[in-house]
C-alpha cells in the first residue's frame, strides 16, 4: 500500500511501487514443499491492488521476466536507443 511508503520513492520509482508485495502461504509444510516442489503454492504476489495466487514455478518465471526486461533495457540503452 502506497500509503505507509515515503511518498517521495512512489513518486520517483513509480505509481507501482508501492503496491507491489507478497504473502507467504501460511499452510505450507515440508511434505507440501517435498511433494510438489515447483507445483507448490506459496503464496499471494500482489501489484496494483490485484492479488495473485502463484506456485514458485510461476514465481520463477516473474522474476525471469523481470530480469529479461531488465537486460533488454540497459542493453538498448548501452546501443544508444534512448
């Protein structure tokens, strides 16, 4: 939640900034983790009010996405796109 954040970073990093957060699973268990591993639901990944159940595979693939858009950017950016 925006509010309880320095408003100054939201204005600076974005209006995303500060929604974005995550909620473990309280009902996870080693035999849950074990049994399931990638499958496993850990949790709520919530950006802009929205809240998503994910498996750490989909986990996974957030932060690969991230990263991807991250590289590509600074990439273009190093080539003098921007």
């Amino acid at each position: 939640m925006t509010y309880a954040m320095n408003q100054n970073k939201v204005k600076r990093y974005g209006k995303l900034f500060g929604t974005i957060d995550f909620v473990i699973n309280k009902d996870l268990n080693e035999t849950i983790i074990k049994q399931r591993y990638k499958d496993t639901i850990i949790g709520e990944f919530h950006i802009s009010g929205k809240e998503y159940t994910v498996t750490l595979a989909e986990l996974d693939r957030i932060i690969e996405t991230a990263e991807n858009a991250k590289r590509v950017f600074f990439k273009s950016y190093g080539m003098g796109r921007y």
